[in-house]
C-alpha cells in the first residue's frame, strides 16, 4: 500500500501540497530514502532525531550526520 502511495507521488498523480516536511530520521536506510525524495519533490526537509539521557546511540549519532550533509 505505501509503496503504491509512493509510486503514485513521484508519477505525480497524487500531489502533496506542503512545501515543509517533517522527517523522522533514524540515520537507517528507510528514513535517509524518505527525505531524499522529499527533497527531490521539492521539499524543505526538518529532520528530528532523538535520544536518551546523555547516552547519544548509534541511530541518533548516524542521524546527525545524515542531516548535516
């Protein structure tokens, strides 16, 4: 069903509106292809991450630097 929804957006039968998008990025594979096509869709991409305590994990230190590229 996503990946329908997916193909439909990037074949432009399905506009999506916003010109600001948020992306939940985990510094894995599933959510660095998200935001790479949002941005190619024209996207203004706000990245969040999060992480625990003082204790910065492997996601959220993958993540940081995804975003700072």
């Amino acid at each position: 069903m996503q990946v329908q929804m997916i193909d439909k957006i990037l074949m432009n039968e399905v506009t999506v509106p916003d010109k600001d998008c948020a992306l939940l990025l985990s510094g894995g594979v599933d959510s660095i292809s998200v935001g790479f096509c949002a941005e190619r869709l024209g996207k203004k991409v706000h990245a969040y991450s999060f992480r625990l305590d003082t204790n910065p994990s492997y996601d959220f230190l993958k993540a940081k630097e995804v975003a700072e590229l």
